[in-house]
C-alpha cells in the first residue's frame, strides 16, 4: 500500500462524518424540504455544536 493510499483512508470520513459534514452545507434550493425535516436538521446543528463546545470546555478545565 502505498503512503499517498494510508493517508487518504486515515482521513475517510465515512457515513457519519460525512453527515456532520451535510448538516452544515446550504441547502439546495432545488430539492423541497418540508418543516420536520429543517427542523430535525436544526436541532442536530444545535447538538453538534453543544457537544464541540462542552469537549473543548473539558479539555480547558483538564490542562488548565
């Protein structure tokens, strides 16, 4: 395998990580979207970003 190979598959994202990375594009304006669904997305977005912060908060309060 060569080394241009092991890094690319280090930095696959896979299915969830490609989903967080989905969250946070704009939507296509083409494609209908209904009110459960930008709300659904919404409160992910909401999550996503609480537990980023509550992470970088631990990490603070651990070192510091």
């Amino acid at each position: 395998m060569s080394e241009k190979n092991k890094v690319e598959e280090f930095f696959k994202l896979g299915e969830v990580g490609n989903y967080f990375l989905n969250v946070f594009k704009k939507p296509d304006p083409n494609k209908k979207s209904n009110l459960n669904l930008r709300m659904m997305h919404g409160i992910n977005k909401i999550s996503i970003i609480v537990f980023l912060f509550a992470i970088i908060f631990w990490i603070v309060k651990r070192f510091i």
